[in-house]
C-alpha cells in the first residue's frame, strides 16, 4: 500500500469484529489514515449489510466500510478460530464490539491473543461494559438513549420523551474507540505495552448532557422543564430556539449581550436593546416567551435566506434548517473535500464522508467502495495464514 506512505496509520493493520455503527465508525476513520482494516463478517453477513434488503438501508454500510478489505470468517469452527488468532499474530489492533464475554467464549479473547502476539491491541466497545450490573443487558442505539437520559430531555415538555434523530449513542462511542486507540498505539510506541481498551456506550455520551445536568442539579429532574425542546438544555440562552420564517424554519443563537443588542437593530426595534427588560442574559433568561415571541414575529415575515444574511451580517450565530437531501450537497463540505461521491458497484453513485480529521502536509485518501461480502477472503487468508484451499472455505463458512 505504497500510496498511503503518507499518512499518520500507514503499515498499521487492524483486524475489525465490529458492526452496525459504533466499532465500523472508528474503524473507517483508521482505515481513512491508512491503517490496513480487514473487515471480518460471519459468513451471512453482519448486521448492517443485511438490512440492505430494506430500501436505502445499504447505504450506511457503504459509508462506514469503504476502504476496507472483507472477508467472512466462522468463529464458531476450528478453522475459523485459527484463521483469526494468525490475521491478529500479525495485526497491531483487534476491534469488537460484541457483548461482553462473546469473545472470551469462544474462546478468542484478549488474554489469548494477546499471549500470541504481545503488540496487539484489543479493543472492544459494548452498551454497559464488562464489569458493572449491567454488563449483560443487550444495547442499542435506541435504548442507550433511554437509559442514558437523552431521550429524557428530547422532544417538547408536554409531549413523550423521543429519541435523538441521529444515532448519537453509537457514533459518540465510536468517536471515543477512536481516541482510546489512538492513545493505546501512542503508549505502545513509547513503551512497548499493548493494551486492552475499552469504551461504552453509556460513558460516551454522559458528557454530552452537562447543560442538562445543570438544570437537573438546580431545579430536579421534573419532565416539565427537563425537556426544553429547541431552547437551551440548560435553559440558560435567550435567545436560543428555532425561529419560524416566511418559508422556513431558521436557528438562532445570541451567545452574548452584544448580540440581543445587534437583534435588536435588525429587528427595526432598537428600543429593546436598552430596555432594562432584556438587556442582559439573566433578564432574557427570566422572559424566555417574550422575547421568543418577538424574535418570532420579526423572523416569520420574512423568507429564510434573507433571515439568514441579515443574521450572518451582524455575526449573530444562525442557521437555517435545512432538509437531508441539501445537507448531502453542502457546498462547504463538498469544497473542503468533506463528501466524496463514489461509484458503488451495488448500490451506483453515492455520497459518502471523509474523515473529519485535517493533518497538515499528510494526504487524505479517498475511501474505496465497500467491498462485497467475503470479496477478499482467499486473498487475506491465503496470504496471512497457513491454512490450505480446503481449511480456508471451512473457515470462511463455505
């Protein structure tokens, strides 16, 4: 892989066990910096790739999979065992993301091969982790919302708690494998001592309810304030929702005092930026409807884009609410080479990220499409193991 020279994992080989979102995330994002990332699949498929029989669903696995070499392993057969303790003899990270103990039964764990090759580095990532009461409750995306308050605090306070529309859980926790493996590979290089790392889901995303938790620790967790809708989770902005336009839905935030002043400007009422009333944070804060209602009542009469370029020239933080179908054509993202259309040899043109990460003076390399299932199986284990023809297909599950 000579063209990845270049890039910060370059010559670094990453056996991937993982699935759906959480492990392929911070996976893809290593592939993305030149690791060389085996995908291994049972020899149906993995989760994710099997939901392609629902229409549209393929594509998420073509966004998190490309550039990565696939191959089907049965772990439940002796030579499927055999085969994946020779790749991780000769690999530098082993990620999962199975349910505690899986591993371990098999017989595959990290005490195992790690014995075999000292250097490796085992990463797994699961709901609840291995050693706390809820080590055996199954995760997923959706019921770590729940468990972990976010559903909690989202949605209207006179409505049903909903969950995130993004699949936060997962992909904080893979963010967070990401940075655990990356720190993993630093003390490596500058010890010698490969560990095992963990990260859960429920960890993951805590953080990212500190303004809640800050309205909790003040006031209870009462429903009827906890869920703020599109205003501040700490209800501690204003102004701070999503505003009403002619056409339109538009977001605003004024950070500072100066800000609401500058609104007020633009609003054609220059008065409220001296009223006592409003002047400052904490008085806003007290009258969140009021100035919702004004704000509301200037943005509804005019079209989004307008909004918008009146905000932006007054540097008030804003953004229109824009649907999926323009947020996959961002011009920002395409111009900055942050979406890459790719030729899909299943699923035809489609758009699919890039790493977020920018490291001057090292390449970016464009992700490769998905392979298909099982694509580079003879390949990988002719080359990384000794099994023969016959062991290979019995340890491919074929």
């Amino acid at each position: 892989m000579n063209h990845l020279a270049n890039m910060p994992f370059s010559g670094l080989r990453v056996i991937d066990l993982s699935q759906i979102y959480n492990g392929p995330y911070a996976t893809y994002l290593m592939a993305l910096e030149g690791a060389e990332v085996i995908k291994v699949e049972p020899p149906a498929g993995e989760p994710l790739r099997k939901r392609a029989v629902v229409g549209g669903a393929g594509l998420p696995f073509a966004m998190l999979n490309g550039a990565k070499r696939a191959i089907t392993l049965d772990l439940k057969s002796e030579e499927g065992k055999q085969a994946l303790m020779e790749l991780t003899d000769k690999a530098d990270v082993l990620v999962e993301n199975f349910s505690p103990g899986v591993m371990d039964r098999l017989g595959l764990g990290a005490a195992v091969l790690q014995q075999r090759n000292p250097r490796l580095i085992y990463a797994a990532s699961s709901g609840y982790g291995r050693d706390g009461p809820y080590k055996a409750y199954p995760a997923m995306d959706l019921t770590m919302q729940a468990m972990s308050g976010a559903m909690y605090v989202t949605g209207f306070p006179d409505r049903e708690p909903v969950k995130c529309g993004p699949a936060i859980a997962d992909f904080f926790a893979g963010i967070h494998l990401y940075g655990a493996i990356a720190t993993a590979l630093f003390e490596r290089e500058r010890t010698g001592l490969a560990r095992r790392v963990e990260v859960t889901m429920q960890d993951s995303i805590y953080a990212s309810l500190s303004s809640n938790f800050g309205l909790a620790w003040s006031k209870g967790s009462d429903a009827e304030f906890a869920r703020t809708a599109n205003r501040h989770g700490g209800l501690a902005e204003c102004p701070y929702n999503v505003y009403p336009t002619a056409d339109g839905h538009i977001a605003l935030i004024c950070a500072r005092d100066e800000h609401w002043h500058r609104l007020a400007e633009l609003m054609g009422t220059p008065e409220l930026a001296h009223d006592q009333r409003y002047y400052t944070l904490k008085e806003r804060v007290a009258r969140m409807d009021e100035v919702d209602a004004l704000v509301s009542a200037w943005t509804a009469t005019l079209p989004t884009g307008e909004v918008f370029d009146l905000l932006m020239s007054a540097r008030i933080a804003c953004a229109p609410v824009r649907t999926l179908d323009q947020v996959m054509v961002d011009e920002n993202m395409l111009a900055r080479g942050s979406l890459i259309q790719v030729d899909h040899p299943e699923y035809g043109r489609i758009t699919v990220q890039q790493t977020p990460f920018r490291l001057d003076g090292a390449m970016l390399r464009d992700p490769e499409p998905s392979e298909t299932l099982g694509q580079s199986t003879e390949d990988i284990l002719s080359e990384l193991t000794e099994l023969d023809a016959g062991q290979i297909a019995r340890a491919a599950g074929r």
